[in-house]
C-alpha cells in the first residue's frame, strides 16, 4: 500500500496516544503513525508519561478532548480496569486494559466509536471502552516468530508480574502441555498457579524449574531492559541447552542477555517486536474498524527499534 501524503496538523486533526510511566522509550507512535498515515486518517498518535496517581486524570482529558483512543502500558494496565466505563469481552477474560475506546451515541442512540463522528460532532456523552489485545499477540507472535503452536508445549514462564500473569493464562487457554512458573517473589507464581487450575484444570501447572527438554522459555520478567540486569532464571538450577525456542517480551534492547544466551545455546529465539506489534495492530483496528496495514506498521516498528 502506498503512504499516503501527510497532512500537516490542524483544527481537525484526531488524536489517539499511549499512556505510560515512563513511557519516552515506547516504539508505538513510530509504528502506529505510520499505520495511520498509510490508512489515510488525519489522525496522529501521542505519548504521554503519566504517573498512576493522574491516570484517571489523562483518561478523563482524553475523553473531554475527543480523543479517537488510548493505549496503556507499563504500569496502568490493571488499574484501569477499574477506570473504565465497560469492560470488552477481552479485557474482562485477561484482566487487563491496554487499549481503550471513546464512544458516544448515534442518532438511534447506539454506542458508536468517535471516529465515525466528524470533529465538532460528537456528542459531550462519552463512554471510555476497556479491551485488552496483549494475550493475542503474545501467542501470534510466538506462532509467528518462533514456528511454535504452543498446544500441547512444555514451557517455562520466567515472571508472574502483569505481563507473566496475562501469558500464562492465554497459554493455558490455547492449550500448552504444561506450565512452569517461576518468579521471583513465589507467592505470586503460587497464585498464578491456583488462578489457572481453577479456569483451566486440563493445564498442568507448577511452581519452579522443570526437569528435562523444554519446548518454550518465555520471559515477562523486567530483567533484561537495563544494561547489567542479571538473567531472569538461575543457570545453577535451569540450563538452555534442553530448549528449543526462547521468547523474551523485551523488545529494547533487540537482544537481551537472555536471548544471547539462548542463541549461543542453539535455541530458536525471538523478542517482543512481534508481540508489540500485533497488539498495536489489533488496537488500531479497533480504533478505525479497519484493517490495519501490518506490513507498514512492521517495517516502521523494525525501523525505531533496529536503527
Ligand atoms: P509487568 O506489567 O511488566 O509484568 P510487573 O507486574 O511489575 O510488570 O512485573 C514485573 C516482573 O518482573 C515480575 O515478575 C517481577 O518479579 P516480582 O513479582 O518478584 O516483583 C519481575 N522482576 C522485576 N525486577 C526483578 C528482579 N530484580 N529480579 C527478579 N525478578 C524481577
């Protein structure tokens, strides 16, 4: 698909943004201008770094100001499910928030999303929509990027924070074999495992490092981001050398530690580009009830975060 010329910024422009603490490092406006730009849409896509303590705030701005959407990343995405009007199917299932959408009433007094509005238009009633497109991705990208159909997988999951909780119970649900937690506080892995073997008793679920081959090793820890992090699992009690693909959620930097390690091991691997960019990809879709331009999106997504 050609890009589109842009237009410069006017009284009309709309806007969606990604709300996040920090947030300076984020690819998303990169990868989602880009997809805008290609649809056409004079719309741009922002960044703004919000402490937990305003994001009612910021969403309550963006709604009063007629933003198309929001994306919510580190460290709102639980909290606004309590912030937001209705809960989508998505977000209701995962527990989680990352994408939300401005909606307002038609003339027939159906909900409908403000870009199907003209600027000016939309009425003062808005509603903020909840959905959650991380869960998705996590298991399109491994698919993706790694050749891996999790059902029926051995896999380790490294961190049972907000991330790690969100993938393994997708996991769960697409049917891994079994599931092994660990996390550095262990009262958090154990909850996990009591949260998956009350929605999905076929799993098989344990607290610790497995023994024997591992199919996928799945970080959603934060160790990694920083230069100098150690890695996210202890080599004296797991080893690589029984793996056979290791994803890591980070995407900055494109190689961590872990995937060194992983690589040097022989161990298919990849980080969380793909990740990023098929929640991106989804939310955009739901903004706009497109489709989305994935081609362009990945390209400008590889641009930001390889150059
Ligand atoms: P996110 O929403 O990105 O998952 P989070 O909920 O704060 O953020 O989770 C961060 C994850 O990284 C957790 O698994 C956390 O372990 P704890 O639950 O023990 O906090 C893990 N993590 C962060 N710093 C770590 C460190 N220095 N060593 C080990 N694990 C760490």
């Amino acid at each position: 698909m050609p890009a589109a010329t842009r237009q410069p910024i006017n009284a009309t422009t709309r806007f969606c943004a990604v709300l996040g603490h920090p947030v300076k490092h984020s690819a998303s406006p990169a990868f989602q201008n880009a997809g805008l730009q290609a649809l056409g849409l004079d719309w741009r896509y922002l960044a703004f770094d919000v402490h937990p303590d305003h994001l009612r705030d910021a969403i309550e701005g963006a709604r009063r100001m007629k933003f198309i959407g929001l994306n919510l990343t580190v460290p709102h995405k639980l909290l606004a499910v309590k912030l937001v009007d209705v809960l989508d199917e998505s977000a209701r299932r995962w527990g989680a928030v990352n994408t939300i959408r401005f909606e307002a009433r038609d003339a027939k007094r159906r909900w409908q999303p403000l870009r199907t509005f003209r600027d000016g238009e939309a009425p003062e009633t808005i509603r903020t929509v909840g959905f959650n497109t991380d869960a998705d991705a996590i298991v399109r990208s491994i698919r993706e990027d790694l050749g891996l159909d999790v059902r029926g997988k051995r896999v380790l999951l490294l961190g049972a924070g907000g991330a790690g909780r969100v993938a393994a119970l997708k996991l769960a649900e697409v049917g891994a074999g079994s599931l092994h937690l660990v996390n550095r506080t262990r009262g958090k892995a154990t909850a996990l495992r009591r949260e998956i073997r009350r929605r999905f008793p076929k799993v098989c679920v344990a607290v610790g490092y497995p023994d024997g081959p591992v199919d996928l090793v799945l970080n959603a820890t934060s160790l990694g981001l920083r230069a100098g992090d150690p890695l996210p699992f202890d080599p004296a009690q797991f080893a690589l050398k029984n793996v056979r693909a290791v994803y890591d959620m980070i995407y900055r930097p494109a190689e961590t530690p872990l995937l060194k390690r992983a690589r040097q091991a022989g161990c298919r691997t990849a980080n969380g580009l793909g990740m990023l960019l098929w929640q991106g990809v989804a939310a955009l879709e739901i903004w706009t009830e497109r489709n989305a331009p994935v081609e362009i999106m990945r390209r400008a997504l590889r641009r930001n975060v390889y150059a």
